[in-house]
C-alpha cells in the first residue's frame, strides 16, 4: 500500500489503481522524476498505431504521441523547449 503522500497510478484500460512505479523493466511504464516534475512514460498500441503515452501524476495531464510527433521534437531549437517550460500551462 503506498503511502498517502504518494502519487499512485491510475491504469484506464484496467481501472485499477495502484502504487506509483519505480521501475518498469522492459515490460512496464518509465517514471522520469526530480523535486520539480514526475512523468510517467508508456508505449501504447491505439487503433492508429503505436503512441508514446506521456502521463504527469502531478498535474493530470496525458498526452500520447505519435511517431511523426516525436520526430518533430526531436529537431526543436533548446530555445524553443526553454519557452515551454516557461510557460505556465491552464493560463
């Protein structure tokens, strides 16, 4: 049982709900975390092909992305990614 100060996981395909992941090996979700921000990374298969499903516990927010999505950040300018972790998302 996690403690309650924890974030827990939320799987929608299943409904259950569980302790937050430390680590998913090769099968499971990848938790990227520090004093800022946790993210919660799986691969998914949807009816259009295979998406990045990229899940903040903090915030609620998911989004899934594609392949041609996750080519378009790859060539970003840093300049770009500063000014959107600048900004201050629900504003």
């Amino acid at each position: 049982m996690a403690e309650q100060n924890e974030p827990l996981v939320e799987r929608p395909e299943t409904g259950e709900v569980s302790a937050y992941p430390l680590d998913g090996g090769n099968d499971g979700p990848i938790v990227i975390a520090n004093e800022f921000a946790d993210v919660v990374i799986r691969k998914v298969e949807t009816r259009n092909g295979m998406r990045l499903d990229i899940w903040s516990p903090r915030r609620g927010s998911r989004v899934l992305l594609d392949a041609v999505a996750l080519d378009c950040l790859s060539y970003q300018e840093p300049d770009l990614i500063s000014q959107l972790i600048a900004r201050n998302p629900g504003q």
